[in-house]
C-alpha cells in the first residue's frame, strides 16, 4: 500500500490550487494559499480565488479553515458557503492579518470555532 494515501499530512504547497467545491458539487474556486498563525501553527484562513462563485466577479477571499473539508473522491475541498456568506463576511481593510477584532467577527460570521483557542 502507498504510503502516502494513509498520511493525513500534506505540504502547503500541494494544497496552494486545489479546487473547492460547494455541497452540490459545483466547482467554486480553489485555493490561493494559506494563512498559518506563527505561533500556534495552525492554519488560519485559505484564501480561496471564486472565479465567478454564483455570479461573483474574480475575487480572493480569506475563509476560516473550519469551513473547508477534504473529499478524497473530488481529490479537492468541499465547503457550505454560499454567496450571501461571501458577500456579507465583515469588510477586511489593509491589516486585517493583524486584526484580531476582524478575525472574531469574521469566524463568529462563518459559525466556526476560533482558530486561536
């Protein structure tokens, strides 16, 4: 058996362009790449680049990790974000890597447990 199908690791690099796909199976993106908290090490946000997501011009929006779940069958990340979600997640300014108070509302708006707890 290889290895590598039993190994729950993979590199940043190898997920940097995976494809995502919303519950009903329609391609909405793919991954840009991650943000991974320094200290703690866990990964933070995908920047998801949604290609015209249900009528939504190119854009790259950070989601909070918790909203992405593998799918071994679609060898790509399987999320329930809709729209309206994207859309209304709270406006990011220049800093919001560093914005603690944008991060909480951010995940409180996507309903998932903070990363940083």
């Amino acid at each position: 058996m290889d290895n590598s199908a039993r190994s729950s690791l993979v590199s940043s690099s190898d997920v940097n362009g995976t494809e995502v796909y919303g519950r009903d199976g329609t391609h909405i993106g793919s991954i840009d790449h991650l943000m991974i908290d320094k200290s703690s090490g866990k990964v933070a946000y995908a920047v998801i680049g949604f290609g015209g997501f249900l009528g939504m011009g190119e854009g790259h929006h950070p989601l909070p990790w918790g909203k992405l779940h593998y799918d071994p069958t679609k060898n790509g990340f399987v999320t329930d974000v809709t729209e309206q979600e994207v859309t209304g997640a709270p406006a990011r300014n220049d800093n919001w890597r560093t914005d603690r108070d944008w991060e909480q509302r951010t995940y409180e708006h996507y309903g998932v447990p903070f990363y940083w707890l």
